[in-house]
C-alpha cells in the first residue's frame, strides 16, 4: 500500500485550468478573481463579507487587530488548537487566558469560560476565540449570549470547520461563519483543509464597520478610496492611515480557492461517510470515536480517535505506511507560554485528552481500500 497520510489535498483538471487560466490574464494580483472568491465564499458561509488574506494565521492577526486588542487586554481560548489561535493575541500585546475543554465535544468548556468572566473584577478580558476542533462547531449562539452578557467580543477560530453547522431548537441550521453570533470568523485554506489555495484564509463578519477596516489593514493600513482621504492630489494619490500589514492572497490562489468552493459540500459529505465507516469499524473496542450531539453536523477536517496505547498504535502504524498525527500538543504546555506563567497540570481534561489522542487518515478522496486498509491495521494493533 502506498503511503496514506492523516490530510491530503484534493487538485483536479478545473483547479488546475483555473489556475492557469489568471496566470495568463493581466492579474497576478489585487485583482477581480479575489472579490470573486470573496463574495462566492461569503454566499457559501451566508455571510454579508468575506475578506481573503494570505493565511489563516494572518485571518486571526488581522481579526485581533480590528477589535482594538491592545496591551493589558485578555482574551480566552482553547488549550486544544493551533497556537495561532493564542498568538494572535500576543502579536497586538495582549494577554491570552486558556480554559479547560469538554470532556465530551473537546471544545472550549463555556461554563469554565463564565466563570472566568465572573472573576474578572478588573474588566480585562475582552473577547473569547472559541475553535470549531476537527470541524466540530461550537454552538455559537450560546457563546453570543455570554458574550453578551459580559461585554466581549468573539473571533470564531472555524479553520477546521468550513460547511459545519449546528440546528437551533427552531431548526434553522446555522452555519460557520455566518455572522449572526461571532463578531469575526477566520477560516484557513492550508493543504490539508477543506479548501486550499496552497495558503490562504478568509475571515467574514455581518459588521460593515469591521469589514471596511480589515480592508484597510490588509494592505500596509493603505487606502486610495476617495471618500476616505484626508487630502486628494489626484487619481495617483493614496494615504497610509493605519499601521497594516501586507496580509494580500494572490489571483490565481483565489482562482484555485474559488474552483475548490464548487466541490466543499462534496467534500464535507464524504468526510461524514468516511467518519461514519470508522465510527461502526470500531464500535465495541476500547477506541474511543467522537461523540457528536445530534443538533451538530460535524464538518471532521480531522478524524480523532483516543487509545491508551497512543504512541505504540502511532509507531505501529508508521510501520504499515499509514502516517496518522497527533493533533494538537496543549498550548499552554510550549515553553513560549510555560514562561508566561502556564504550567503543566493547568488543564487535567485537556492534558487526558492529549495523551490519548491520534488523528486517522481523513480526506475526501481516501478511497474504500485504502480506509479499509487503515481499519484493519488498526484492529489487528488492538488484538496483540
């Protein structure tokens, strides 16, 4: 069997026509096909704006920034993420501040996120990045309640989870990225994600007044828009009027992210069947498969399953060409963050969880035999 890695990106003949179809027009860069890309990802999340950027990393700076994150400012995350979504804080300065997870979605645990802001007499804490983990959504209007009620704003960390959705007890189905809930939602189009553009994010919002201003600090805090000029020297003129960053996607990515749009609810339906064959696969073993509350459809960007045997089934696999990861490492363990106070031991659910955790093969066109394939060495691990 070939090798079989945990991700995998998917490239047909259109993306690839796609591609060099805006390599041949007069548009390398900052031009049309971004707001194409744009507006087809903002109807696909049912959002009013959609921002491309050059990645998701950048969607989650840029986000911080927006809000007005600045020294003394606290934010709350997960410890069970991508340091991006806690470093985005400290790029502006500020503070981040992880809560524990849910010991049965693995997703930021609100309650311990209220009780944090019950405590916090000196009103620092300013905003809550909860993570849709694997492609499982937080239930966002329950965290725009809190937020509400305590004043914060919240960037929905949804890299994982483009095409998920949770159904209210009204049974709209609410979508990631929507906007209704979340100030500010980042996605990613890194190789192993839904959609890719090589590299590459989105962040979406209902809010014009947030929308206009990652416009202005995607590029260098530079606008050429008549309206907002302090002065006008002529159709030349430009003023730098923020400190921004160059956080641009190219065309031909957006060419490449547009053609793979056209096949993301594909893509988030095959990922449920492949999820659905493991889940039976391993009914009745010691695996512990995702739990998932029924008013969830699970977006799975990552299959996980826990084992105490974690590091063993991790080697044996390697030695039937079957590359599963181990996905993520506690945030607050990393030295980075060990030095700002954080210490082993912080987060017992989400330090269990780690230590149990490994990420099966999952991606769109992991075909039968080779899904079988992972399948059964899996269970032949756990029946030496």
């Amino acid at each position: 069997m070939k090798p079989i890695s945990y991700g995998q990106q998917h490239i047909t003949d259109e993306d690839i026509k796609a591609v060099v179809d805006v390599l041949k027009s007069d548009f390398l860069t900052q031009g049309p096909t971004i707001s194409k890309f744009e507006k087809a990802f903002a109807n696909y999340t049912g959002a009013k704006y959609a921002i491309a950027v050059s990645n998701g990393t950048a969607a989650l700076h840029l986000s911080a920034m927006t809000l007005n994150v600045k020294p003394g400012d606290k934010a709350i995350t997960s410890p069970i993420t991508f340091a991006a979504s806690a470093n985005c804080i400290r790029y502006c300065g500020g503070t981040i501040l992880f809560a524990d997870i849910d010991n049965s979605s693995y997703l930021l645990d609100l309650n311990r996120v209220e009780d944090l802001l019950k405590n916090d007499e000196k009103k620092e804490i300013k905003g809550i990045i909860p993570v849709d983990f694997a492609g499982y959504p937080v239930i966002a209007s329950d965290y725009k309640l809190i937020a509400d009620k305590y004043g914060v704003w919240i960037i929905e960390d949804a890299c994982h989870a483009p095409g998920a959705n949770f159904i209210k007890a009204d049974g709209k189905y609410e979508y990631c990225g929507n906007g209704n809930f979340s100030d500010l939602t980042v996605f990613s189009f890194h190789p192993v994600k839904h959609i890719t553009t090589g590299e590459g994010g989105m962040i979406t919002t209902n809010n014009e007044i947030l929308y206009k201003k990652l416009l202005l600090l995607r590029t260098h805090g530079i606008t050429k828009e008549p309206e907002l000029l302090h002065e006008n020297h002529g159709g030349w003129y430009y003023e730098m009027q923020e400190l921004g960053y160059n956080y641009r996607i190219t065309d031909f990515q957006a060419a490449l992210g547009l053609s793979q749009l056209k096949r993301a609810e594909w893509s988030v339906n095959r990922r449920n069947e492949i999820a659905t064959n493991y889940n039976k696969a391993f009914k009745d073993t010691e695996i512990l498969t995702p739990n998932v509350a029924k008013n969830v459809n699970h977006g799975y960007h990552l299959y996980i399953i826990q084992i105490e045997k974690r590091l063993e089934l991790y080697n044996y696999l390697r030695t039937k060409n079957i590359f599963a990861q181990v996905l993520y490492i506690p945030v607050h363990t990393f030295p980075y963050y060990q030095n700002l106070g954080w210490k082993n031991g912080d987060f017992p659910i989400a330090e269990k969880f780690y230590s149990r955790c490994l990420s099966l093969p999952m991606y769109p066109t992991l075909t039968s035999e080779e899904q079988d394939y992972v399948i059964h060495a899996v269970l032949d691990f756990i029946k030496k």
